[in-house]
C-alpha cells in the first residue's frame, strides 16, 4: 500500500534507506551486499560514524544481525549520482493527469516504485525519468523521482509526483499532515469484522505488526518489539461487493504506514487475497474455508495480493484546490473480479 516517510523513532534521524536481513550475518556484510556499488571505506565509514541502526538501534560493523531484521542506513553508502534512476524508455508509462508541477500515473502490479540500489532500470521511477528528465532532481532522496509517496510493489494504482522542487514540498507536507486522501480497492477472503481498523503498527524487518494498547508484545503476525516503536494507523472501509467467499472492500488509508491496510484487514478477519505475508495459517481455517481459498487462489491474479490504489485527492501545490485522481483496475484484476461475478452473479 502507499507509505509515506514517517516521523522518526525519538531520537533517530529519519532512515535514507531501509531493508531486511535475507539472512543472519554480518551487518557490514549485509549493507555492502545490499549496496554493491558502495566501496568497503564507504561501508565501513557509516558503521564508525553510527549511521547504521538494526530494529532501532545502533550497531558495529561485526555486529550478526538475525535474519528478517530491519537494517536502516540514516545515510546512503553511495554518491546521490549513482542512485539516480537511468531513464528507460521501454517501460510504458500510464499517464493519468499532468501539468506544470506534478505527473499522476497508475502503476502496475508487480513494478517497484523506485530502485533500492545502484543500477537498477525496471522501476516506475525509471519510467518517469524518460517521460520527464527534471524529475531525476526532485526529491530529497535521489532515488525517487520526485514521487511524493510510494505503493508495494504488488500494489496497483496512482502514484504523484512532482515534476518541481517547490511541487514535492507541498506534496510531502499534504501527505505528511494529513491532508491527502487516498482510496483502495482490496479483494478479501472473507468479510471484515467491522468498518474500521485503529491499531497502531510497527515494521520488523519485511513485516509490520500490530500493536494493541493493552498489549506491550504484538497480535497475530509473532515478533517481539516496543510499543515505543509503534505509529498510529488508522484504515476505513465499506463493503462493496461480495463474491461467494470474498469481499470487494473500498478502503481509506487514514495514515500512510507500512502494509497498513494489508495488516489492518488481516486482523479484521478479512485478508487480502494473494497476500502470502498476512495469509491465515491453514490450521485456522475450516475444510470448507481451506477449499474455497484454494478456489480463488488457482487464479494468475492472486499471485499477489490484490490490493489497488483506485483514487488520490491532494490539494494541487500550486493553487491548493483540491485535485482527484482516479486509477481504472488494471486488465487482469477488473478480468478476475468479471469471473468471480459470473460465478457468484
């Protein structure tokens, strides 16, 4: 789902870059791996000057990080020119709206939003590189192309950027404070248990988990952590179809945190179909619930989780009038949604 950069544990700077462990092993190791473009001085300088935290906390360069955990760098290992992604003309790029400030395009499943390392050319920032060059110096991360927000990579759906310095301020204050409301079409498996999700959520490697305010630990998704860690989040939804066994919910992301609606339906009964990472333990679900999942995952488009941007209102950054943005379904996802209407008219 769409994430925006979020307030910074107390006392930590906000991370340049974050990723988790793919295994136990040395954190100099796994950051060097992670940047390859990235010289060992280079590495080896960020450790000495504290800038590498492992689930929040400073560590050495020998330090064994256990697999899963989350390595955040509070500055990159690599010139800001060697991130900046390389336009890519071959990728086509769906253009919603566009003007003097910003672009609006709807990203496709399965493209990441920008690239996390040096090099890489098959990211929807590459994309808006080749369409609009000024973008490649937008932003205060060099990677993003001036894109004010970002979408999983299997999450569909608008995107905005901004195509001027002063555009991406105003932006990233509108989606900071609040101010931008942000639409999601999510096919689940099941219906939700109510309209609304407030549990706080924290990120743990590649996973976010709840936090419940009469719980110091987390719900359902196992790990351990601080509630200090925790940031509101707040997801609402409405029922707009049912299809035998699942549910077409229109959401509101309130917040923009990591895997927020992905987690907030999960814990309301209701998980995104095709999402592997919040998927129900088989153990949990009757005989009759195990087959009619397995139904609805025999289609290509629950090989990820269905999860859709369908509409963005920002106040414009120029005039400050409220602009809405709307993202038709994507072909295979509006083809999954037409058989399982046939199936359960």
């Amino acid at each position: 789902m769409d994430t925006t950069p979020s307030a910074a544990r107390a006392g930590a700077p906000e991370p340049a870059a974050r990723f988790a462990a793919p295994r136990a092993d040395r954190a100099d190791k796994l950051v060097g791996e992670h940047f390859p473009a990235a010289s060992r001085r280079r590495v080896t300088a960020l450790f000495a000057d504290g800038r590498v935290r492992v689930n929040g906390r400073k560590v050495k360069k020998g330090a064994i990080v256990p697999a899963g955990a989350e390595i955040a760098l509070t500055r990159l290992p690599v010139a800001d020119e060697e991130l900046v992604p390389q336009a890519n003309h071959e990728l086509v790029l769906d253009l919603l709206y566009e003007d003097d400030a910003i672009a609006v395009v709807s990203k496709p499943a399965g493209l990441p939003s920008h690239p996390l390392r040096a090099g890489e050319r098959d990211t929807l920032a590459n994309a808006l590189v080749a369409h609009y060059p000024e973008c490649a110096a937008i932003g205060a991360d060099p990677r993003e192309a001036g894109l004010a927000h970002r979408l999983d990579i299997d999450t569909s759906g608008v995107l905005v950027a901004a195509r001027t310095q002063k555009a991406w301020h105003a932006l990233r204050a509108a989606f900071g404070s609040g101010a931008v409301e942000k639409h999601y079409l999510a096919l689940t498996f099941g219906a939700p248990s109510s309209g609304e999700m407030d549990v706080a959520l924290v990120q743990r490697g590649r996973r976010a988990h709840p936090v419940f305010r009469d719980d110091a630990g987390f719900g359902g998704f196992g790990g351990r952590g601080e509630r200090g860690d925790a940031l509101p989040a707040r997801t609402t939804w409405r029922i707009e179809r049912r299809f035998g066994p699942a549910c077409l919910l229109l959401c509101r992301a309130h917040t923009g945190r990591m895997h927020q609606i992905r987690v907030h339906l999960a814990l309301a009964g209701a998980p995104i179909i095709g999402d592997s990472l919040y998927a129900p333990a088989p153990e949990t679900l009757s005989a009759a619930e195990r087959e009619d999942l397995a139904a609805l995952s025999e289609h290509p488009e629950a090989t990820r989780h269905f999860l859709h941007a369908s509409a963005v209102t920002i106040p414009h950054p120029e005039t400050g009038r409220a602009l809405r943005i709307e993202a038709p379904l994507p072909e295979g996802r509006a083809q999954f949604l037409a058989e399982l209407s046939r199936r359960w008219p």
